[in-house]
C-alpha cells in the first residue's frame, strides 16, 4: 500500500520497523535513515527476510533540511515518520512542507537550548501544511498519543460532558540499575527536571519540580509513588475536550531514581548550559547521557509491567459518571517479540499505527492535527490488534 521513511533508529524507531514489518500489507516499503547508519543496517539485518516489506537504510543529519529534503526526494515516501528526537520536529516539517510528504512524530518541538516544551511551535505550520494539502499527525506515541485517542473515545461512547481527567502512567518495571532511563536520557531528564503544572478552570497551574505526589495502587503492578508532571497532551487536550474542569498527569517514580536524580541534580550534572572542560565545550546532560546505560539496551534486563491509562469523570444522560481505560504492558513479553522493553514497545506500536492510519487514508485531513482530533475507533481496533490491549473500569478508585 505505501511506503514510509523512518527516520531514527533508537528504542522507539526499532519497535516500529518490527511493527512495520509485521504489517507488510500497509507498509511494502520501509526506508530507516538516522545519524548513525550502523544502527539502521543493524535493524534491517535482523528483519531481513522475516518480513515482505522491503528494507532500505540510509544516513541522514536530520537537523539539516537540505539534507532531508534530498533523502526524501531520492527514497519518494507516502509519509516520514520522525522518531528521532524532539529538537528535529521543525526541520523534519520543513522537508516535509518542501517536498509534500505526510509527516507524523510522538513528541512535540523542544529546542536544544530551552527545555521547555509546548505545541505552539508545530501549530505554527497548520496553513502551510493545509495549502499543501499533506498531513501532519503530531504526538502518535502513548502519551501522548494513546491517551488521546483514550480522549476521544470518551468523547464519543462514553460521555456528554467530561469534567476531570488524570492521566496515570505508571511503569512498573525493574532493570536492575540503580538508574538509568527508560527512553532517551537528555529528553527524559529534562522533562522530570522541569516545573510540574496541571491545566484547571481554563488556565495552568504551574507547581516546583516533583511537588504533588500521590500514591495509587495499579492493576497487574501493585502500590506506586506517582507525581505531576507537566506533559504535552495536556495542553491540546484542554483545547480539544469541551468544558474539561481539570486536566493531569501523573507519572510514577521510584525512590532511587529519585534519590539518583537528586544527587545529579545537586552536583550540575542535569544542567544543559554548556561548560568548558580540558579546552572543549560540553553539555553537562548530554555527558551524563554518554554514562547512562542505553536506554535500547535495557530489553534483556527488565522485568515487570507498565500500566498506564486515563480516568475520565463528567455526566452522560445526565447522571454521574466514571470510567478508567489503561493498557498493562508486559515488559519481558514484549522483549520475547520484537526484543525492546515495553517503553520503547508503548510508543513504537502506536507510531506504526498513526502511519497506518494516514497511509491507509482512516484519518486524512490535510493540516497539522493532535490524535484527539480524529475518530478513534480505526486506532483503538488496532490497538487490540497490534499489540496494546486496553481495559476497561468504570468504578475504578479516583486520584485526589
Ligand atoms: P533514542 O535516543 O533511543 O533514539 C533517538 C534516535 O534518533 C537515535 O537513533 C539517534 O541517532 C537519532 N537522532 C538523534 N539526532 C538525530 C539527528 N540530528 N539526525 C538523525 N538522527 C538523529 O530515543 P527513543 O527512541 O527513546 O525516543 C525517540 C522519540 O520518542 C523521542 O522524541 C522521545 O521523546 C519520544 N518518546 C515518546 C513517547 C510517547 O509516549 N509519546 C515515550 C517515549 C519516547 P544516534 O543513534 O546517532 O544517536
């Protein structure tokens, strides 16, 4: 049916070339590029020959739109899948906008020098792209991603009115490290380094790093330590779901992430202002990043389950109402499968899936658009059928 070109080849890229590759029907051609091509021939040497997609590889800086722009034109994608990181969003857009391909990503815009992220950047490019009459699907990971398209299956079976929404992301794995991150590092750190906020009464509501824990007791995991964080799907989703009161999010932490994070933190190795050390310019965090354990190494070693979901309270036909829609991933089955943890598994699943949606033209509107925005009943089918079940409750206990 199409052919994508997917650009990085880290923990999430590598989940979705193996998801690609299981869905040859939508996907016949697949060309992987990233910074370090050994890592694209690596992948494409373990899928060669399980798999009718074909397999090219390529090296491409994709900080650098001329250079996209020609890859993009010599490999001739039906859309570009960026899965590399957030800091290569616009330039990835701009290639797109140069050449007319869809694009779509599961993390929104982050300059290098700030660590502060927000979509007003991407939808910055709404009229470009709409002129151009291409598509750009922003934030097809789980959260964001999953969690909207969860918002929007509220919206349409389950509500009239949705007042209050937490979103839970709990990862109950277990890789035997004192610490290392589960997905890139530098992003990782930055985001849980940074005032938390939560969206209430029609503005945000900024708190200091880590301020609002609460514990919850997750299906399949057991009790978790969880604090607010400010995230990206909260901002469209307070734009997208009418009348919400109060939006959150939630992600889990243990304490020796924390006590780790702390004492990085104490000493400036978080910092991402630029030091001179022996006569060269380094990053603090990017250094730090160098140290950690690869987050695409961590497969092997983790063990546990990854809860995460959202609870949704408002009214249908009047009456009070309640409902909790989550996924468990186990992280030694998803290891067993495609041979990544379920991090990396949670993302790369639904990226394949947001490419399948505009390949295959479910969702087509030319334009820059949140999941939310669509109808979710084709991605929440093949959520079941591509690897991230969800459940249901609707008397699930509430956060406070
Ligand atoms: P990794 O660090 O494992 O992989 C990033 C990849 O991008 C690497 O292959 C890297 O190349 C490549 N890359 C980086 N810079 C460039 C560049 N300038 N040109 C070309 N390639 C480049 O990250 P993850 O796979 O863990 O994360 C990928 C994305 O997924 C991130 O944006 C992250 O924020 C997002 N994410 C989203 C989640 C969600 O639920 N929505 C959850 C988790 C992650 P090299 O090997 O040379 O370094």
């Amino acid at each position: 049916m199409g052919k994508a070109l997917i650009i990085g080849a880290g923990g999430v890229a590598s989940v979705a070339v193996h998801k690609c590759c299981q869905n040859s029907e939508v996907f016949e051609e697949i060309c992987i590029a990233s910074r370090t091509k050994s890592k694209c021939d690596d992948l494409k040497a373990r899928l060669e020959g399980t798999t009718k997609t074909k397999i090219t590889t390529a090296q491409v800086d994709a900080d650098n739109v001329d250079e996209l722009i020609a890859l993009i034109e010599k490999v001739k994608p039906d859309i570009v899948m960026n899965l590399a990181l957030p800091y290569q969003d616009l330039t990835i857009m701009d290639a797109c906008l140069a050449t007319k391909t869809h694009y779509m990503d599961t993390a929104n815009y982050e300059p290098k020098d700030t660590p502060k992220f927000e979509y007003s950047w991407q939808w910055a490019y709404r009229e470009r792209f709409e002129k151009a009459g291409i598509m750009a699907l922003l934030g097809s990971g789980f959260d964001p991603g999953v969690t909207s398209v969860f918002s929007a299956h509220a919206m349409k079976h389950e509500f009239d009115e949705i007042h209050y929404m937490d979103i839970l992301d709990c990862n109950g794995g277990d890789h035997g490290y004192p610490f290392a991150t589960n997905f890139n590092p530098e992003i990782n750190i930055r985001e849980v380094t940074a005032n938390g906020s939560y969206w209430e009464d029609g503005k945000w509501v900024e708190t200091e790093p880590l301020e609002i824990k609460r514990t919850y007791d997750f299906e399949e995991v057991g009790e978790k330590n969880m604090y607010l964080l400010h995230h990206e799907e909260v901002e469209s989703l307070a734009l997208n779901i009418p009348g919400i009161k109060r939006i959150r999010f939630f992600m889990t932490f243990g304490d020796s992430y924390l006590t780790h994070l702390q004492c990085l933190q104490n000493v400036g190795m978080t910092s991402i202002e630029p030091i001179e050390f022996q006569g060269q310019e380094i990053i603090p965090l990017q250094f730090l990043k160098a140290v950690l354990p690869d987050p695409a190494t961590l497969g092997p070693r983790t063990k546990g389950k990854t809860n995460i979901g959202c609870i949704f309270q408002g009214k249908k036909d009047g009456k009070d109402k309640t409902y909790y829609v989550y996924n468990i991933c186990d992280h030694e089955e998803t290891y067993r499968e495609v041979g990544s943890q379920a991090v990396s598994y949670t993302t790369g699943v639904p990226a394949m899936i947001g490419a399948m949606m505009i390949l295959t033209g479910k969702w087509n509107k030319p334009g820059v658009y949140n999941i939310e925005e669509f109808d979710p009943d084709p991605f929440m089918d093949a959520l079941n059928k591509w690897g991230l079940p969800w459940r249901e409750s609707y008397n699930p206990v509430l956060v406070d």
